[in-house]
C-alpha cells in the first residue's frame, strides 16, 4: 500500500508540475486538514498515522488535482449554457432510439460513440462480445371481466417465453408474495391459472425477486402464465420490463394501476373472477456486439488502470437515458474534460469502458472482465455509474483491495470535494454494480450514488426513461467529480 | 339579506332542537369569537355589525353544525379504515372502466349509482340529455427519421377530425407558441406540413388555448394536422387528451417527451426534418345520456335549494376516478354522510347532481340548468367539484348574490371548520367550475380547491387517471366538508 501511494502522489506531482502553471493553496490545505480534525475521522491503522496525514497534506495539495477541481468546479468554471454531455447524449437518443441487445439501435449508438470519441482526439476501440439476445414482438393484455373488457398496459419480461401464437385466456389468481403464491400452489389452486403477484413496495432489491425468479415458482404449481406488479414505487400507468429467469409459461409485469384492479375484483366475493387474455411474441437469438472502450495512456504508469464505466445497452420502450445514457456517457465525458477542459495527461491509464449488453445478463461486464482480468495492464480502480444520473451523493465502494488505508485515502478525497463545495459528496461502503463487480476481487470497485432514493426507479425500465428525465446540470456534475476521481484516486495493492 | 339568514338561523337552531340531542359548545363559540376578533377579518356593512356578530355566535353554536362537525370530524369520528367514499368509486369504476359520453360504461355507471342511492333510501331520478359524443378509433403517430422509426406516444383530441383510411404521413414544423405559428404560417411555411405546437409550461389556464383552439389556426396556413405538446406540468411519457374546437384537419396530443424529440430533431440543421405518419379514425354521433339527482327535501324551505355536484361522465383512457369520480362521488357522499351518519333532515333542500357529458362540452350542465332556471324551487347555492380531490384548501366562491353580507358570512363558516381542525379551509372569490357557472347568475357559485398547485394536472384526461391517484381520506374529507356546508350554507339573496 504505502509503495503506491508513495508512487501514486509523486506522479500525481509531477504531472501537476508539468501540466498546470496553478500553484498549491497552502491556505486550502491547512483548511482542510483543519476539517478533517474537527470532523474526527478516525485515523486507522495507528503506527503509520503521521507518515498518511503527509501524504493527505501532499494529495489535496496537488497543483493537478487542485487546477481540475477549479477548472471544473471553482468560480466562473461552469456557466449555465454548458450542456455538452447532454447534448450529445440527447442527438445519439434521438438519432438512434432505445438499444436493447441485438439491436441495430445499439450497434449504431456504438458506432456514433466510436466516431464520436475519434473526433475528440482519443484512443478508441472496440471488442466484439457474442450476445444472446431477447426481442419484444406483438404482446397484450387484456382484462375480461363480467363487465367490460380493457387493454391493461403491460410489458413482456425480458427472456419470457411467448405464448401460442393465438395467446392464452385464463382467469387469473392474485397472490401477495411468494408465501401466498406457495401455499395457494400447494392447496392446488394455481393450476391452469394465470398467477399475479402483487407485493407492498418497500425497495428495488426486495421486490427485484418477483420480477426475476417467479415464472418459474408459478409454473411449478401448474400456472399457464404469470404477471408481477411492476418492480417501482410509483407509477403513473406505467408498466416496467426487465429480465427474468426463463420458464416454460410467459411472464409480463403490469402497471401497479393495473396489478391492483385485478386484485381487487379478485377480493370481490359477489362477482367473478377476472380473466386475462394474454398474447406475447417474441424471438430470441445471438449475435455480435462490442465493448467501447475509450483510453487515456499512463505517461508514467500505463499498466495502471482505472476504469470508469456505464454499459450503453438499453431497455426498449425509452431511449434509455437515464438507464444507462447518463452511465456511460459521464463516464465518456470524464475522459472528455479531464483532456478537452483540464488539459491534463495522466501518470496513469484512465480507461471509459461502454459495456454492452448489461440488461440481458451482464454479458458486456463479464466479456471484459474475462478478457482482461490476466493483462499485464491491471485494473487498479473499477468504478461505474448505472444506477442514474440524479441528485449526487458520492461513491459506494467495495473489493478485496480496500483496506484501512485506502478506505481513509478515499475519506481525504471525499473531504477535499466536499470542501470545494461539490454537491452532496460522500464515499460509503457497499455492494459495486453488476458491470464492475467481478473487478472488485482485483481491486477497489464502486459505483456512483444518488440521493434521491427510489426516485429513479420510477423511470427504470419505462417508456419514461427519455432524455426529459436527465438533468443537464446533474450530468455534468456527475461527469466532472468522476474525472476528478479518475486522476486523483489512489491504486490500492 | 337580513331577512334570509335569520330565517335560516332559525331553521338550523330549529332542526338542532328536532334532531340532535348535542348541545351548543358555549366555549366553542367564545373562542371562536377571539379567533376572528384577533385574525382581524374585516366586518363590512358597518351598521349591521352588532346584529350579525350575534348570527355568527349562533352560527357557529347551533347545535345541528355543532353535531355535524363533531360526528363528521370530531374525536373518534373517523377510523383509518373508512373509506366507504373509496371503495364505492373504486367498486363502479372497476366494473364499468371509463365512462365517456355515447358509452355503454356511461350509462351502466349512471344505473349503478341510481341504484346505490334508491339502496341507500334517497330519492333520486334521472333526467334526460341529448349529446353529441366523439368515439375514438384506431389512432397512431409515428416518428419517421432518416435513422429510426417509432411509435409516438399520443391521443386524438376531442372532436378533432379523422385521417383518411391510410393516414396521412408529412415532414413536422414545429413552434413554440402561437406567435410563431403565426409568423411561419405568413411566411408560406406550414403549407402541408404538420404543425407541432410546443411551449413552456406555466398553469393550465394558459396552455389550454393550445389544445383547443390550435387545429383551427394552423388548418388556416395550409397545415394538413396539428400536434401539440400535451397540456401538462409533469410527464411519464403521458399524452393528455381533451376537448378541441373541430377543424378541417386532425388534431392530436403528443407526450411532452415526444413532442421534445420532435422539437429537437427539427432544430438540428444538419439532418433532414422528421416526418410523422399519423392515423387516426373516430366516430361522432348523437345519443341519450342522463343527469342523475339525489335529493334530500327540505322540511322547512323545500323551494331554497342548494346544490352540490360533480360530472359522472370522463376521458375515455383512465377511468376517470379523479376527473370526476372524486366530484360526483363526494357529492353524492355528502349526502349520504348527513342521512345515515349525522342523521338530519335539512330545512332546505339538498341535492347532489351527477351532470352527464361535461368533457364532451359541459351538456349535462348546460341542459340542467336550461330545465330548470325557471323552477319554483329556486337553486340558491350551487358548488361543484371538478379540479380532483387532494390536499383540500376549501373553496372559490362567485355569483352576483354573494354581497357583502354573504361574504362575510361564508368567512364565518370558514373560520369555524378551521378552528374545528377541517384541514386546509379557506374561502376565496374565484371562477365556478363549468357545470355551475351559469347559476352564478343567481346563486352563489363555486367550486371546491385543493392546495397542491399544478399536481392534479398530470392526471387529467390520462390513462393514469385511476383510483391509485385517489387518497381515501382526502375524498373522505371533502364528502365530509361539503356536508357540512349543504347543511350550513345560508342563502344569500
């Protein structure tokens, strides 16, 4: 540990020496470090204590660091027309449309990114990754009751079976969650039924479980199909996709509106139980698609690598701006203004890895892992954003290599953002997302946070999930703190 | 005036003594007293002062108000659990769905409530009303680019004309606003185009003229369709339908996102204009509907009327369960609360009028009042509500009786729910909704207020507009309040 950092804020120094005419704030590093002692943050691992503070001094010090924070961030650094990310991530959306796996949307979006970063100036490069892909057909849902007969707005699950081509009509039986789903199965009652699974919204990874895995679990009890109260807190009739585990019988999310109108004629004891139509075609196969990946060269040490990533794969109903448009794009436009803004080369290599086909099972992520995890080149940070582009809250980071100490280099960054004034930045532990996460085993891994909750869930999935969704100033921001990172986070080994 | 509130002092006072056994709240109306005393509110007519300050005291002691308050909002009187106000609404419009003007879920709607209030003991009856309907058929918008083609999200507006059998497919010019509509139209430019109206958002009251009026005005320059961005604050990918004056061409709503890509398609110089390929088809007609009345009769004054209302009919997307279940059932609810929970028979009479086909052009209203400004029976309040049921704020007041006297009078009846603890309440002068403006004339008007700004607006006219974005309590509170003034409203004249 101690070697790299040694290695890593020498270099970090030299190149704020050879770049940048700025030089240190001593009155920002005293202040800073005064912050830190009246903030309390535990120093760990006693013994090396004030061998770190010299090197925390040295770090937020760094004229480098120090020129891209004020170019990025200081006084008069922003002015409100700045939208470049934005922009751009709008005309590739509304050139180009949504790009699920297997889409000719996606191959091109690749394409434009591809010429778009050669235009910048960059390294780029692709890496072709054999997708199994999943294509929405004609599909519906239709409620038929003793009364009337309505459209439900509804969505296939990604690698749902389809159903005969002329559809399935069942009545349907509601269940609220899997115990209620098990024991009506075991009581026989599911049997040539259609199973709805309504639950009570609590948050996205506890309710991930009814969308994922419960086709199979109906069709063990003799369910001809199965419908799940769409995976979100709110809802404005709008139903939300996503993947699923295979089964035999189709599986198809509902908007909650619609979840709860069959539930409550279900509940009615004086009328009969409602009956839903189910039609869904769909084709799956395998083709071709590429990892983008977008480089800056180490000048000192280019076996070096941090990575920052978003996979530029899509759902079909949106554009996908938000998932993952505002990932893979902040992470392309940290490269962008660390090169175009700060003018600044590396001592290490920074590395923008546009993962494809994340949505239909991580096959980007894991392609790039299992290529590269033997390089000479070693990924020495993995950080990626896919969880939106909202209100900032900071990083969560996980992996083997975060020890004591590189916890407490990460805590000195995240005090030094703050105090600068960048919104709402803190570093916390937690769970890396699906692109990185293999990573995590090699190095520090981690993933971009919001601070608006659920909100993004909302969006997740939907027709909704368009470019009116993304905040231009909160992409910016995202962009610019990640290439902050993207120069200054320590290589812990 | 004088004349009328003592009569109605001495009908309240009277119908106390006959039906509740509750007695006046001497320190109620002593605080109540200070409270208007030292909020200041402005005794006007200076002369009558002394006298009206003893109406008030006996106002806001009497104790048939007294008992209503206490039992409709007193300790105890509600328990979380009722939501019979709710459950009916969600129970009629589960069954039938939406209810448009020429539907069969309409007139099944109008049957099923008739037949609540005959189990619920009232007397009700229904009168006829001739209307002209518009029935939606087949419709569609496609976005065709030079790179991607997809489906729009939209909604034919009212009464717009159909699109020949195939369609019609043009390059799109799009404007923000009417002046630029205007400008481009002198210049030759809209000549065969589909004219997109786009604007910024500031209250609907503004926005409204853009979906009524536009077809009209861009058919003028040679326009073959008109769009336009949906009248709306917030968006999921939404279309908002509504009521549009028939032109020569057809006219649609585009979601707030689609008509943003449009907009900015349109506005690259480097790629050629869109296209959209829009399909609609329609049907308009003439068919019998009916305005449904629920009575109480007033035991002293059957010939002073009030009269509280909501439209039964709505768009034909969502189920109309805010637009206007919310109003025709809270209503009906008020009156149901005041027979079967407060347990009184008003001295004047009370009725809750289901007006049929408002959103196809305010026909139940209109008809309504045509058969009936002349009656004996005099209507001499008439409330509505039609703008949803959230967060209640009170109500906006108008009429040419609501003098002074009458004024001040609903200030006291104001003062006294809110010192009760009815959330929200407050009288303001304001415009009466549709279906009562034309008793303003000789009534006093109004309609009911919620305090949540522009919220309700994203449901209006949507196929969100379900019973999920209806809150119980607040329907509760409404029929509640409402109650409370059919009970206590005095007759201004």
């Amino acid at each position: 540990m101690t070697r790299y950092l040694v290695l890593l804020l020498v270099a970090l120094l030299a190149i704020g020496a050879a770049n940048v005419s700025a030089s240190p704030t001593h009155s920002r590093a005293r202040k800073h470090q005064q912050y830190r002692h009246t903030n309390g943050v535990q120093a760990v691992m006693a013994g090396h204590e004030s061998a770190r503070w010299a090197q925390h001094r040295r770090l937020s010090s760094s004229a480098t660091i120090h020129h891209a924070v004020q170019t990025l961030f200081g006084p008069g650094a922003r002015n409100t027309t700045d939208k470049l990310a934005w922009d751009r991530l709008a005309e590739l959306t509304d050139t180009y449309g949504p790009r699920p796996g297997g889409s000719q949307g996606l191959e091109k979006s690749i394409d434009w990114m591809v010429e778009l970063a050669k235009k910048d100036g960059f390294d780029v490069y692709t890496e072709e990754v054999p997708i199994k892909y999943w294509r929405r057909g004609v599909e519906s849902a239709t409620l038929i009751t003793d009364t009337w007969t309505t459209p439900l707005h509804m969505d296939g699950l990604g690698f749902s079976a389809p159903t005969p081509k002329d559809g399935i009509e069942a009545e349907v039986f509601v269940v609220n969650g899997f115990d209620e789903l098990d024991q009506a199965g075991a009581a026989g009652k599911l049997k040539g039924k259609i199973v709805l699974v309504v639950y009570e919204w609590t948050k996205y990874s506890e309710a991930l479980k009814y969308r994922t895995t419960g086709a199979k679990r109906a069709e063990k009890w003799g369910a001809v199909a199965y419908l799940v109260r769409s995976v979100t807190p709110f809802s404005m009739r709008t139903p939300h996709t996503g993947n699923s585990q295979t089964a035999g019988i189709p599986a198809a999310a509902l908007a909650v509106e619609d979840a709860n109108i069959l539930a409550r004629i279900f509940a009615r004891d004086h009328v009969a139980a409602p009956r839903v139509r189910l039609v869904m075609q769909s084709e799956t196969g395998v083709s071709m698609s590429r990892n983008t990946v977008v480089e800056m060269r180490g000048t000192e040490r280019p076996n070096d690598v941090v990575l920052v990533g978003g996979h530029i794969d899509s759902w079909d109903k949106g554009v996908g701006a938000q998932d993952d448009g505002t990932g893979f794009m902040s992470a392309y436009h940290a490269l962008y203004l660390l090169k175009h803004r700060v003018q600044v080369q590396p001592a290490h290599t920074l590395r923008a890895v546009l993962f494809t086909a994340e949505e239909t099972g991580v096959q980007g992520g894991d392609a790039y892992y299992a290529a590269h995890v033997n390089d000479e080149a070693k990924i020495r940070v993995a950080l990626e954003v896919d969880e939106g582009v909202l209100t900032p809250r900071g990083l969560v980071l996980d992996g083997t290599k975060l020890d004591g100490a590189a916890w407490d280099m990460y805590q000195e960054i995240s005090a030094m953002l703050k105090e600068v004034g960048v919104r709402g930045w803190r570093v916390e532990r937690g769970y890396a997302g699906a692109d990185v996460a293999k990573w995590c085993k090699h190095a520090v891994c981690g993933q971009w946070m919001n601070d608006t909750g659920d909100y993004y869930f909302r969006y997740h999935h939907t027709p909704a999930d368009m470019m009116d969704a993304v905040d231009p100033v909160d992409l910016e921001d995202v962009a610019s703190t990640l290439a902050i990172l993207a120069l200054a986070l320590p290589h812990a080994e």
